[in-house]
C-alpha cells in the first residue's frame, strides 16, 4: 500500500465503485492523485502509457489484451482490502432485454462459484 500511495495515482472517477474503494483502503491517507479517468479501460491505457498506477479488480486486468502482451501486470494488494459486494437489479418486466438476460446468467454463475469456494 505505502509503494502504492507514493506513485502517480490514476483513480476512476466519483461514482464508480472502485473510487469508493480506494478511499475505504486507504483508510483516509491520500494517494498521490495524478489523472482522474471514467472508467477501467482508460485507466489501463494510462498505466500502459506509464503515466501511473491504478487499483482495478483482478477481473479487469487478467488476461486483458495488455496483460497478456506484458504491457501492465497485476498484483495482489498486500493490505486487507473486504469484500466489495456486486449487486444485479433490473425493473421487473415481463420480458428482459437478451443482453440484460445473460448479464445476469454470467454474474449469477459466477456468484455460485464465488459461494462455493468460500
């Protein structure tokens, strides 16, 4: 964490939930704020660009395009970072958009497996 906050920091903007995250982590010691950026994939541009670090969800780096061609890497935090609980909610409707479908089908499969490990 200490190596973390002394890089130029690339935070996602207010209302994402990583922004809300790192000033939960850091427990009110600041990073050292650099870019302000909407969103992960901007966010790892900027990191590929060398322009500093970031805090994303491990999800979003593995075997991301830029991950897999050794342009940024990920790495566990050391601190105690808790649970960020992801919740879906959609308008009950008779009928769901398709993509709206399967979003759900995907993060429901992928809280059973959560659940099964835990």
């Amino acid at each position: 964490m200490d190596r973390m906050l002394a890089e130029p920091f690339i935070a996602m903007r207010s209302g994402y939930l990583m922004h809300r995250f790192i000033h939960r982590l850091t427990n009110g010691r600041q990073p050292a704020f650099a870019y302000s950026v909407d969103g992960a994939e901007m966010g790892k541009v900027m990191v590929a660009e060398g322009l500093g670090v970031t805090l994303l969800p491990d999800y979003s780096v593995i075997d991301d395009p830029l991950e897999r061609g050794g342009i940024i890497t990920h790495r566990p935090l050391a601190a105690e970072a808790g649970d960020v609980l992801l919740v879906a909610q959609h308008a009950r409707t008779r009928h769901l958009p398709q993509p709206v479908e399967q979003l759900v089908r995907i993060l429901s499969a992928h809280a059973a497996r959560w659940r099964d490990t835990t």
